[in-house]
C-alpha cells in the first residue's frame, strides 16, 4: 500500500507564520534600538565638540570658561575629586525628585486634560482659551504669586514644573487623540461600543506616538521647570545653588553642574527616545514602518 504524504496542517501554517513575524518583529526592533544608541553617541560628541568650538571662538578667559577637559578634571583627576562628585551629586539628586514631581504632575494633568477634550467639544472650547493664555505668559511672573499661595515646599515644585510640562504635553496628547481612525471609530459604535470605550479601544492607541512625543518634550521641560523653582523658591538642588556658584567665582563648580544637568537631560531624553521607538516599532507604528 502506497503512502502519500499528507498535506501540512493550518496549524502548522499558523505557527510558521507566528514564528517568521516574532522573528521579524525581533530584528526590527535591535535595529531600531542600535539606531537610537547610534543617534545618542553621535549627540553627546557633537555637544562636547561644538562646547570645545565656542570656546575657542568666543576667546574668553579660562578662568571663567571651562571646556570639557577642565570639566572632567575637577570630576577625576584633581585631589578633591571625590567631594567634588559628591557634591554635585547631592544636588543633582534633589533637581531631580524634584523634576520627577512636576513631570509626574503635568503629564498627568495634560492626559486627562486631553481626555476631557475627547469627550466634551463643550470642555475642550472652555479650557483651551484659557491654557493658552496661561502659555503666553511667563512662568517667572507667577513665580511669586505661586510661591505666596503654595509657600516655599513641595506644592511649588509641583506646580511650577507642572506648568512647564503641562501645555506642550496638553497639546501633543489632545492632537493625538483626535487622530484616531473614523471607520475604527465607528465599528466601534456600530458595536454598541460607548465614547469611553472608543477612547480606550482606538483612540489611545492611535495616540501613542503623539504622546511619546510629549513626554519626550516634558522631560527636559520638567527639569527646567526644577531649576526655576529651585531658584526661586526652595533654594536646594542645582537650581538653587547655582547662583552661589556664580557670585564667590566657583567657576568648576558652576561649568560641571551645568554640564551635568545638561547631560542627564540629554540621557533621560534619549532613553524615552530608544523606549518610543522600541514600542511602536513592536506595534507596527514606526514612521519608518508606514507605508
């Protein structure tokens, strides 16, 4: 009796096929995440480079202008190194709890803000006016009418870092979520789907790429938002005792603590920049992923 080979299963199929796209989804993020870092070293170097070329240019004295070398000698190589480190580090670590505060508060405050103005045209049209008139207005003129209201704690740090991070955010996140697909939409509806439904189910997934695009934009507004509240109202962190740097001529310690935030804005922006393009390119939402 012949034997005759029977046909491959749709199971099997199915698998094959599962298999081949986890592979595919595999390589593509490696390769995304080797770009980020790539783009990452290749920031770094070109800050330090251009910092190293405007010193040259600007032809200042080295006594008041500290270049990168100067910068990592007063961190490795000078007798104090390691209280340097220390110092700087302390303050460091309260600019950011304290940028972790506002951050965590803005992005909040923009997320349902933006939900809000998914649900209701009625609340997007009454607030909108209004946060952007906020916007139009520096944020060191409220400064002491914030700090009258809050005093000089907590409760100022997370409302002023809270402004920074809250209106670019707002903004991102309501653009996003009205960018949902309509025929998703309303196969949603068609299925007897609620508003709150279609928000969950379409709308805050089409918006992922918007709000990585805020939260990308906050970070550095949240440390910024850290610093002038530092500066103004709690006196600690970097924020606040930077201006002391300036007035007694500590120029190494005023260069390595500027350099330090601005390299840990940098990282931290990088790192949700290698996040973003992990996760949407695992989803297939990657621009370069699009047709």
């Amino acid at each position: 009796m012949e034997l005759t080979q029977t046909p491959q299963q749709p199971t099997e199929q199915v698998a094959q096929l599962a298999a081949q796209v986890r592979s595919q989804a595999r390589r593509s993020t490696l390769k995304s995440l080797g770009s980020s870092l790539l783009t990452f070293a290749l920031t770094l170097v070109a800050v330090v480079v251009l910092w190293q070329v405007v010193l040259w240019v600007s032809d200042l004295s080295p006594y008041v202008a500290k270049g990168p070398v100067d910068v990592w000698n007063f961190f490795f190589v000078e007798e104090d190194a390691a209280a340097n480190r220390e110092e700087i580090a302390t303050n460091l670590a309260a600019t950011l709890q304290d940028a972790t505060i506002g951050f965590v508060a803005g992005l909040l405050l923009a997320l349902a803000g933006a939900i809000g103005f998914r649900l209701s045209k009625g609340f997007e049209h009454a607030v909108m006016p209004l946060a952007l008139l906020l916007r139009s207005v520096p944020l060191i003129a409220f400064a002491p009418v914030i700090i009258m209201i809050f005093g000089r704690e907590f409760l100022t740090v997370a409302v002023m870092g809270g402004i920074v991070v809250l209106f670019p955010a707002l903004v991102n996140i309501a653009f996003g979520l009205q960018q949902a697909s309509t025929q998703a939409l309303e196969v949603v509806q068609v299925y007897g789907g609620s508003p709150m439904k279609q928000l969950t189910t379409v709308a805050l997934p089409a918006s992922l790429p918007a709000f990585f695009a805020a939260v990308r934009v906050s970070v550095p507004g949240a440390i910024t938002g850290a610093l002038l509240a530092e500066w103004l109202a709690t006196g600690t962190g970097i924020g606040g005792v930077i201006y002391g740097y300036s007035t007694s001529a500590k120029f190494d310690e005023l260069w390595a603590s500027v350099v330090v935030v601005t390299g840990v804005s940098l990282v931290l922006y990088n790192v949700v920049q290698i996040v973003e393009n992990t996760v949407l390119t695992r989803m297939g939402m990657h621009p370069s992923k699009r047709v």
